[in-house]
C-alpha cells in the first residue's frame, strides 16, 4: 500500500444479478436497515467520494442522518465542474464541508460558479480528475478514511488504479437485468480472471433478505 494514500472503502448496494441502478438511473436497492447500516459507517469515515453522474441522477446530500455521528467531508469528481447549482451538495455546500475535484478542462464561467458557493475546489488532472493526485491532497488534509459511494464509472478508476482496500456489497433482493443497466463496476473490466484483485471474504451480516458482504483485498 503506498504511503501517501488513505484507507478506501468501495460501498454499493446491488442487485443480484450486480447491478447498481436500472437504464433509467432508478437505484433504490438499500433496506430502511441497509440504510441505517451504511449512515453508521458514513460517521466512522472522515470523506465520502461519489461521481458527477450520481449526483445529478440522485441528488444526494450525503450526510449523516439515520444515525448519530459527524458528517463525513463530501467529495464529488466532476472533471469540467458541470454540476447544478441548484443541487442539494451545492446548496449545503455552507453547512456540510464539500470539495469538488475537477480537472483542467474546467470551464471559466464553471470555476466561477463552483466559487459563489462555501466549497473548496482542487484541480488535478488533464481531462478527468487525477484519483491518485486526489488522495495525496486528501491525505495531506488529515483525511485517513474514505468511503467511496460510486456510481460504477468511479467504482472501475478505484478498482482498475488499485487504489481501494475494502469493499461492502449489500445484496439486495432484486433481479434488473438489461445491457444499459449499469453495473457496479463500469468501465472496459479486466480481460482476465488473473488480473482481477483478490479478495479474501471478512465477512457476511444478514439483514433480513439483504446480505452485506466485506470483503478485504489480499
Ligand atoms: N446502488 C448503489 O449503491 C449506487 C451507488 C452509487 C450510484 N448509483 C447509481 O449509479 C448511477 C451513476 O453511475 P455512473 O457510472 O453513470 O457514474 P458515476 O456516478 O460513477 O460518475 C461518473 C462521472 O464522474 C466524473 N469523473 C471525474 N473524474 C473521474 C475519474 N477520474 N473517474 C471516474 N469518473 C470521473 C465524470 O464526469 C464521469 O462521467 C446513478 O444511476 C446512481 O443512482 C447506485
Ligand atoms: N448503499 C447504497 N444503497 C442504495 O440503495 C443506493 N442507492 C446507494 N447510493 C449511493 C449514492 O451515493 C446515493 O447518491 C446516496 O446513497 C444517496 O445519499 P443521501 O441519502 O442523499 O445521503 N447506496
């Protein structure tokens, strides 16, 4: 593991056949429980990452709210700043401490929207966000614990770079099927089984029909 990098945990619910959301972006496949569970671990972690296309599909606040405990800073990868203003991220952006990553193929007129809001934004990177970049300013910040909440293009940049430590992978009890559902793991995938991290099964927690899977890479 290098030095400079934090400790990344990998989270998603999926469905049985390993999707993340349906064609049209629907992803509600977290239990109340799962929920519960997955805002827990968000206390006990120091920064939440998630992609620019989770954002403006759900419009997430990433915050800490069905259990007790300080919110995480929140982390959105979004390579030319085109978020919305009006996303519930940016409106909070005064309340919650929020970083938005971008690249250097950012706009002028997106820099100067992203800075009316309380945000820091770090550049880095040619045309996406530099991950591993990312995490040596992250961990130069005091930032030790990252929870990575996808979608499944971000999920493939953590897992192709080798930059993750943990996954937990809630089973939810739904089949979605479909080529234009997206998977938790987007992107090209290895081409072979060898090249795929090995991961060594921690452990299995039953939540009623849900099953939440930690697995540790070897
Ligand atoms: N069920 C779950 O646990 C869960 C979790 C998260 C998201 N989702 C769903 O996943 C869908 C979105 O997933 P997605 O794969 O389309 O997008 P994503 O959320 O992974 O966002 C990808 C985008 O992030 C930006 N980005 C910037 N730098 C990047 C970098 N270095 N690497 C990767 N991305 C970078 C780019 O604009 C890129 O297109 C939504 O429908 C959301 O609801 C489900
Ligand atoms: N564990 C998990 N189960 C799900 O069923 C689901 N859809 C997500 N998705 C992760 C993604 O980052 C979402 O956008 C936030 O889970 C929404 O977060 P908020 O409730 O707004 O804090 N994650």
């Amino acid at each position: 593991m290098e030095k400079f990098k934090p400790y990344v945990i990998l989270s998603a619910a999926i469905s049985v056949d390993g999707k993340i959301a349906t064609r049209t972006g629907d992803s509600k496949l977290s239990s109340d429980k799962d929920l519960h569970r997955l805002h827990k671990l968000r206390a006990k972690v120091d920064a939440i990452i998630i992609g620019k296309n989770t954002l403006m599909r759900d419009d997430p606040l990433l915050t800490v709210r069905y259990s007790k405990g300080k919110n995480p800073i929140r982390i959105i990868l979004d390579s030319k700043g085109e978020i919305s203003d009006k996303s519930k991220i940016l409106q909070t952006s005064a309340k919650v401490p929020t970083i938005i990553a971008v690249s250097k193929k950012i706009t002028k007129s997106n820099l100067q929207k992203l800075n009316n809001f309380p945000v820091q934004v770090i550049i880095t990177g040619e045309k996406s966000v530099n991950i591993k970049s990312l995490l040596k300013k992250l961990s130069e910040k005091k930032i030790k614990k990252i929870l990575v909440e996808g979608g499944g293009t971000v999920n493939w940049e953590f897992i192709k770079q080798n930059i993750f430590d943990e996954l937990i992978i809630t089973i939810s009890p739904f089949v979605i099927g479909g080529n234009d559902s997206i998977s938790f793991v987007q992107g090209i995938g290895f081409d072979k089984i060898s090249k795929s991290p090995n991961l060594h099964l921690k452990s299995v927690k039953r939540l009623k029909n849900h099953l939440v899977l930690n697995y540790r890479k070897v």
